[in-house]
C-alpha cells in the first residue's frame, strides 16, 4: 500500500497570532477562486505563478482520475460553524 500524506490548513495554537482571521481569510480565498474560474483548493495550496497554477491543473486532473470508491463532495452545510462540534467544557 502506498505511503499516505495529509496536509493540515489552517490549523495552530489556540489563540494563536492571527488565528481568528482564519475563516474569514478562507472564505475571502474561496470568493476569489469563484471570481477567477478556480478551484477553491488552488489558492491555498498553489501559488498564483504560472507554475503553481500548472501544478494545481495538474494535480486536480489527477484527482479526477479516480471514479470510483470516491469520498462523498463536502457541501457548504458540512462546512458552516453550526455544523461543527462544540467545544464548550472541553
């Protein structure tokens, strides 16, 4: 089985330098990639030279290789602060 990698986004120590402007960057992120015909994922992972761009066209092809077996697409629902965990007593 190949080795797996993940990448963490937007992760840090609570209460963190600039850690409460992360949602609010992240959807700034998501509005610009809609406005230039993106994916949302290319801004944060890709740079925005010639050549992140090429890797991020390339690298969302690969993932588009695979048509089965697949995760099911996230929704905005799944993504919005109601619909995460509470950390309340915790």
């Amino acid at each position: 089985m190949p080795a797996c990698k993940l990448i963490l986004t937007g992760t840090g120590p609570a209460g963190g330098e600039g850690i409460k402007n992360v949602s609010r960057l992240s959807h700034l992120d998501t509005v610009r990639a809609l406005f230039t015909l993106q994916d949302p994922k290319q801004i944060p992972f890709f740079t925005r030279t010639a050549g992140g761009r090429r890797a991020g066209k390339q690298f969302f092809a690969r993932l588009k290789e695979r048509t089965h077996n697949r995760d099911k697409a996230i929704s905005l629902s799944r993504t919005s602060p109601s619909s995460r965990p509470s950390t309340a007593g915790g």
